[in-house]
C-alpha cells in the first residue's frame, strides 16, 4: 500500500497484491471539490485488525491565497475498497511559523494502529511555535455520521484537539442509564460538567466553550452506569 501527494495535492491510496509489481489504479482520498487545494505531510498506518488509517494536513477550509492548515483523517475496514468520511480534527494554523531555514515546518508526523485507535504524533503551530503534540484518534467515534457503531460501546473523543475557545465531544453510551461527562484537570479535579442526567443508548454530540480554561491538559471522563472511559483533550492559548 502507499499513498502520495501531488503540488497542489491530492491523497492519493493504491495497494498491491503482487509484492508490489503492479499497483491498482489510485483512488482519491480527500473529498473537498476542486484540485486547487494543498493536501500534504499524508501519513499511513494498519491496525492489526486491517483497518488502514490515514491522516494528512488539509487547506481546503483556509481563505482563498492562505495556506492555513488543519488535520484530517478517515479509514478504511475493508482494504482501500471503501473509505469512511474525511474527519476534520483540528482548528487551522499557519504551517510556515517556527521554520528555521525553509519555507515550512518540518514533518514530525509518526502513527501507530491498534484495533482500538491510531495513536498519532504530529507537528503544528497553534500555540505560536512548531511544536508536536500526541492524539489519539478513535475511528468508530470519527465514523459517526455514516454509522451506528457499535451499540456495545462506551467511548468518547474530542475535535479540535489541540483547542483554542471551543471543542465538540462524541461520546457513544450503551445503555438506557445515567450519564455524566465532566472534563478534569491532570489532578482528576472536575473544571466543567457537561451532562449529568439519563440518556437513551446511541451515540451523541456536544460543543463546549473552553475559552475560559487556562492553557494545558485536560481530560473528557465519561461514566454510564458502571463503565467509565477518558480521553485526553489539550487547550492552547
């Protein structure tokens, strides 16, 4: 398998069956209108399960002439056939601050899957210099729009992450039963209660204001019932 990137770019996905004499036609991955539009630093990984996961650094929301970039992702469960939604999962930055001799910042991109998620290291500006921060990324959670999932589930994740002044939560709960999302501080301390009643098993989201909370790491602590289950979510200034 491989992917590539084209000036303007495109993520393009082939695959192999023969070792890699011959290669299937590429299919494309971002889904935005036009060829005009930058999309670059594509990065793949396989979860042993065989999902492929694909991230890449997106301008197609930048002003027209910007080259603001955010990040996006989408996967695949059956082999490249079939591709899941492009997923937006970070506000827009300008890619050419914190270059010290060229014209953009570096690649510091590195992924690893397991069947669970793609744990992703990756570089951005968003707090005004290059620095590389660590998400990880749940695919029944991003999929949600074109799927149930799996009504088994309890699990919850956050976009943009980093943040600045907002974030949306997608949460999945399996049962008819008490809900409570709090997100905490690295001490476990309670900054914001997000929903605390009963809900209906399925699959929910909620936009949150995070202007007020200072720089830093937090965590999105989800309870239904007995289960209990985290996801870590960065705010920047």
């Amino acid at each position: 398998m491989r992917i590539s990137n084209n000036d303007p770019a495109d993520v393009m996905f082939a695959k192999s069956t023969d070792g890699g004499l011959s290669w299937s036609n590429p299919i494309r991955i971002n889904n935005d209108p036009g060829i005009s539009r930058y999309q670059w630093f594509g990065t793949m990984s396989v979860a042993p399960s065989g999902r492929i996961d694909i991230i890449w650094l997106d301008n197609r929301d930048a002003p027209a002439g910007s080259y603001k970039s955010a990040l996006y992702y989408c996967y695949s469960d059956d082999q490249g056939v079939t591709w899941s939604i492009n997923k937006k999962l970070s506000g827009l930055f300008d890619p050419r601050i914190g270059w010290p001799q060229q014209h953009k910042m570096g690649d510091y991109f590195d992924m690893e899957s397991d069947d669970a998620g793609a744990h992703l290291a990756w570089a951005n500006t968003l707090n005004g210099g290059q620095d590389v921060y660590y998400t990880h990324i749940i695919p029944t959670i991003v999929g949600m729009e074109e799927a149930s999932g799996n009504p088994d589930l309890l699990s919850v994740t956050s976009y943009p992450n980093p943040c600045r002044d907002h974030a949306t939560i997608q949460y999945q709960i399996p049962g008819n039963q008490p809900v409570r999302l709090v997100i905490c501080n690295i001490y476990g301390e309670e900054m914001n209660v997000v929903i605390d009643k009963n809900q209906h098993a399925g699959t929910y989201t909620v936009d949150i204001n995070t202007d007020l909370l200072p720089a830093g790491f937090y965590f999105c602590r989800l309870t239904s019932g007995t289960l209990m289950t985290t996801a870590r979510m960065i705010k920047v200034k």
